[in-house]
C-alpha cells in the first residue's frame, strides 16, 4: 500500500501506573459536577417523571461504592463546590456521594492538599474521568430500559458537547493543513495513532490502542463502555468547524482489533462512505512494517 502516513504516540503498557500531577479540586468540575448537572437537568426537560429515579438509583449506586466521607475527614465543604450547579444543589446528597467517589478512586492522599497539583497515577485520572460516566449510563439502562436510555444518552452528550465545546488552538483551515501540523508535531503519547490523508478533505486516522478501555477493564458491559469512550468523538470532531463530518466504523470498544475514523471537510468531500476494512488493515500493516513501537 503506497500512501503517505505517519505514526503518533506508542503503545505503553504500563501507562495506567505512571505518576502525573493533578489537581483534584481544580478538576471537579469538569470531571464529576458540570456533566452530571447538565445530564440531570437534561433527564428534566425530555423525561421529567424519570428525575427522580435516576437520582435514586444514582445515588444508592454511590453509596455502595463510596467507602468513607473522604471531605469530612479531610475537614473541606463541599458546598462550595456546588453553588454554581444548579441542579445538584437540589440533591446535596448526590452531589456529596458523586465528589467522593471521584476523590476515591483518585486514591489521592489526605496529606495532600487537593487545592494544589498532586502526584496521583493516571490509573486515577481515568477512573476519575470515565467510572461516573459509566454508573450515570448504568443507571440510565436501569431506569429506562436500555434501549431508550442510550438514545438518550446519545442526545444528552450531543447536546453537553455543544454546550461545552473546545475550539481548536489555531484557527481551522482544512484538513490538510491539521494533518501537516500534527505531523509536525508528532504528539508522544500513550495512544498510538496511525494518520493519513485519503483524498482531498478526507483524514482518516487508526487508532491501535485505546488507553481508556484499559483502564475499563474491570467494568463488565461493553457497549457502556463504547457509549462512553466513543460517541462524543462524532459531536468533537465538529469543534474544528462546522463543515467537518465524523464516520466511525470499527472499534476497540466493540471488539475490534483498532479504531477506524474518518473526518470529512464537506466542504470539498462529498462521500462520506467509510473506507472498508481492507483499506484500515493495509494501513496498519503498511505502518507496522515501518514502525516497531
């Protein structure tokens, strides 16, 4: 297979143990409290008589998993945290379970101080990210039954994306040039991604690990999990601009050996097919024989 390609990042096997610093309280918003407000208040408008059984059972959920009041021990309120959600400060109690649970599974220590960056292992940030995630989908399926509740979940991350959206850092001007930029920079991180430009408008990227299923795997249900790495990355792909179009098709969230993505600039790509897997197996093989990380 002849095609210009380049590789970022590489695999690391022990990425999940490696220290990084952070800072809990700095993060809770964007970790734990702004996405469960917005999800609540979301469950409000399309399905108000569900309200008060998601919190319910959300809030049960929490409480088997929340092994102490790790802010009373540590002597800090957490009302302050939640004054400016709206929603959860209706629900003092969630809100409490929800930022325990997340300083829990941080496994940050009670002599630091959460106010400042901390040393944590990233195993901790990806349980921090992506366990409430996971218990909000969870007991979604257990209120309204699975179909209707990933429906809803589907509309709920569209709509908080939107919402929240990222823009890039440097104003977008195809394609193209966001290939050449990140091969320039050549990121190296703990996913490795295998990038090339199909045609005109079209990048297509592989991803041949996928570190935050790594870090789910002592979670059982699967299409959660895909509903909770993955879904977002078609709304995500719109931060760049609103032209660019987002086809996924093979992932490791559902079994498959990568993850296949294309964005489509509609500006100048009218196809929006998804190239088969004949197309992403050569590509992987073509970088294999070229890489060995």
């Amino acid at each position: 297979m002849t095609m210009d390609f380049f590789i970022s990042g590489r695999v690391m096997d022990n990425i999940l143990e490696v220290s990084t610093k952070f800072n809990p309280i700095d993060r809770t918003q964007d970790f734990v409290l702004k996405p469960l407000d917005y999800l609540i208040d979301f469950i409000r408008k399309v399905r108000p008589e569900d309200v008060a059984d998601f919190v319910k059972g959300l809030t049960q959920r929490y409480r088997e998993l929340v092994l102490s009041d790790h802010f009373m021990e540590k002597g800090l309120e957490v009302e302050q945290l939640i004054k400016e959600c709206k929603t959860l400060l209706q629900f003092p109690n969630l809100a409490r379970l929800a930022l325990n649970y997340y300083i829990q599974v941080l496994n940050v220590s009670k002599e630091d101080d959460w106010y400042t960056e901390v040393s944590i292992v990233w195993r901790g940030v990806h349980y921090a990210i992506l366990h409430p995630r996971y218990y909000n989908l969870q007991t979604l399926i257990e209120v309204l039954g699975r179909e209707e509740a990933i429906n809803l979940w589907k509309m709920f991350v569209t709509s908080y994306r939107i919402a929240n959206r990222s823009l890039p850092r440097q104003p977008f001007v195809d394609l193209k040039a966001l290939y050449e930029e990140r091969k320039k920079a050549k990121e190296d991180g703990s996913w490795k991604v295998i990038h090339t430009m199909v045609s005109d408008g079209k990048y297509a990227y592989l991803n041949v690990n996928c570190t935050w299923m790594k870090a789910l795997d002592n979670l059982p249900d699967d299409e959660i999990k895909y509903y909770i790495c993955c879904y977002g990355d078609y709304e995500d792909a719109r931060d760049f601009h609103n032209c660019i179009i987002l086809t996924m098709e093979h992932t490791i969230a559902q079994g498959d050996p990568y993850c296949s993505r294309v964005m489509h600039d509609t500006r100048v790509d009218y196809d929006l097919r998804h190239p088969p897997k004949e197309f992403w197996d050569s590509l992987q093989k073509a970088a294999t024989a070229n890489d060995d990380s």
